[in-house]
C-alpha cells in the first residue's frame, strides 16, 4: 500500500485529496496520514494543504522495496519485491522462495551479497552501496530446452535499459550473457533452473550490475568497469533495475509468443559485440576459430568456419573469445 500510495503521488501532478486516498485505498484518514509521516520520515518531501491535499514536492535517492515498486510499470513482474540490506546470494534466496511456493515475477534484489555466485562457479563482487544485485523468479512454461534463451532476453533487457540511460555509451553483449561498455564487463548474468526431463518448476535469472564501484578486485580490474567509471559520476539504481524489468516483460513477451528469440534477433545483434569478427570458440572438445555471424531464433550463435561451414554453439556448453583476450 505504501508503493501503491508513493506511485500515485509521484504519477500526479497536482494535489491529491486525503479523501480520495481514504476510498482509493478503503482505509481511514489517520491510515494514510500515518503513511504520509513514514514517507516524510524516509526522506520525501510531501506537501499537505488544507483542502487540497497531499502532493509529492520531492524524493530522496533511495534503493529499497518501495521506492522500486512505486516506480515499476510492470504487468506481472515485480509485483512482489524482496529487498535485503545483506544477503548471501539473491539468486539462493529467489531459489528459496520459488520452493516456498512464490509466484512467477518474484524479485529480489539486494545492496549487497556477501557470496554472489558468477558462472562456472566463480565469485561475484557486489559491494555495499554501489552494485545491484537482483534476481528474478519465473515459472514459464516452456521446453527445458528452450531455458537457455532466457538468460539472452534477460542480456537485450539490460543492454537495452543502459542504451536508453547513456546514449553516448557503447553498450555491447558478449555471447551469452556478459553486457560490456567500452569492451570492459559492466553485466553479469547467471541463471538457474530446477526442472525435471520435461517440465520446469522455476528458473531464476540472476543479473549483477556495476553501478557505483570505483575500483574491482585485482583478478578482474583489467576486464570490469562500472556505470560511475565511464560516466565519471555516481549513478542511482533504482531507475536501471526498474528498466531492465520493464524491458524484460516487453521481450520477455515476445519470446513466450513465438517460444524463441525470433521477434527480436536484429536487436540482440546489434548488441553483439564481436558480430562478424574472427572468436575463439573454447570448446572442451577442442578449440576452434571462426566469424561470429550473430545469433539464430534459439539464441545458439552462428560461426562461419574458415572452410565456409557453419557451426551452430551453444551457450552452457562452452565459452567465446575475442581472438586476442576477453572481446
Ligand atoms: C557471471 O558473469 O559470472 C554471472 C554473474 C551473476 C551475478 C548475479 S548478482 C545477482 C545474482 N545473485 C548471485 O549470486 N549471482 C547473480
């Protein structure tokens, strides 16, 4: 009710009386007066004239449940936010919740992790107050097969979200699920499923995102940077974690219609950042080089091999390089 309450003063030009918001909500003047101080006390600036009502003059650069929820303009995802100060990992925690029977668009973000999970069992860094760590809990019903392709709707949402935030800023996908500025990893995207032969239970898409860092730990300095390096100035969260949701319903959509990527392919390429370049396909059964020619309808990326053959990879299995490093 208070996200409910905080939307409505921040979509509303003008005053809002206490009556309307008495019957809008079905509770007592006092009810809403006693929401309003809450509010005040969290920092908004909140205006109350006699006979006119409350009007929202200004708010405070926060990241918690509240602030995230009055400012989504979702359908169904994030109707239902967990937010944790601290927490170990948020893709564990969304995982926990999907057990405890919580519904499809389940989100949980955090301010920081004390051991977030990257891929291949790797360590992610997510220091107080200036990474967002989010994961978010689906029920689709879609193939296991087909649970790969999320991870890329999940990697366009981000790529998309910080295109429209930066517009100077060259904001590339690395194959599957890194988003990179300037060639340097500012995304990482991990998911998880729990699923039987044919049937998903859930699956849960966790997305790390450098905001505010200012320097990343020494084994991955040369290949990390952050919103707040490039930018030069410190960046608030609520307003990307808001958008990549918002982007991820859209393409989310589009992907549940056709079950594959196929609406939005020419989008997620030009994203790509290694798109008709020479990669190093680390394969466990062999390395090989080829061109990247850009992703099929299953998100599987096409390299064109030296002899004009085409090999479809798929993510999961392996790992792509730039010839000469990480890009
Ligand atoms: C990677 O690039 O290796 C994937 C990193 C994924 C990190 C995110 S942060 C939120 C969620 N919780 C985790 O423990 N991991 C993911």
């Amino acid at each position: 009710m208070k996200a409910e309450l905080l939307r409505l003063l921040r979509n509303s030009t003008d005053y809002i009386s206490g009556q309307e918001l008495c019957e809008k909500f079905g509770v007592s003047r006092t009810a809403i007066w006693k929401l309003i101080g809450q509010l005040r006390e969290e920092g908004y600036d909140i205006e109350a004239v006699t006979n006119k009502g409350y009007r929202l003059v200004s708010y405070p650069q926060v990241f918690n449940a509240v602030e995230l929820m009055s400012r989504m303009n979702t359908e169904w995802i994030g109707k239902k936010v967990y937010f944790r100060e601290e927490t170990e990992s948020t893709n564990t925690d969304a995982k926990n919740l999907a057990d405890a029977g919580a519904g499809n668009g389940t989100l949980v973000v955090a301010d920081t992790q004390t051991g977030g999970k990257g891929r291949r069992g790797r360590s992610w860094y997510s220091p107080v107050g200036s990474s967002i760590s989010f994961s978010l809990l689906l029920r689709p019903e879609i193939s296991p097969q087909c649970a790969p392709m999320l991870t890329l709707v999940m990697g366009v949402a981000v790529a998309e979200v910080l295109h429209n935030l930066y517009r100077d800023m060259d904001v590339r996908i690395k194959w599957p699920n890194d988003v990179l500025i300037n060639d340097k990893k500012v995304c990482g995207i991990l998911t998880e499923m729990n699923a039987e032969m044919d049937y998903i239970h859930d699956v849960v898409i966790g997305v790390g995102i450098n905001v505010n860092q200012d320097e990343f730990p020494e084994e991955v300095s040369e290949i990390a940077t952050s919103l707040r390096m490039v930018t030069g100035e410190k960046q608030e969260r609520t307003p990307i974690v808001v958008g990549v949701m918002e982007f991820f319903e859209y393409y989310y959509g589009l992907f549940e219609k056709q079950q594959d990527l196929s609406a939005f392919v020419d989008i997620y390429d030009s994203y790509l950042i290694n798109r008709k370049r020479e990669v190093c396909v680390l394969d466990p059964k062999g390395s090989y080089k080829g061109i990247a020619e850009g992703i099929n309808d299953r998100g599987e990326l096409i390299i064109r091999m030296p002899d004009k053959s085409i090999r479809r990879v798929s993510s999961g299995e392996v790992s792509v390089r730039g010839v000469y490093g990480y890009v």
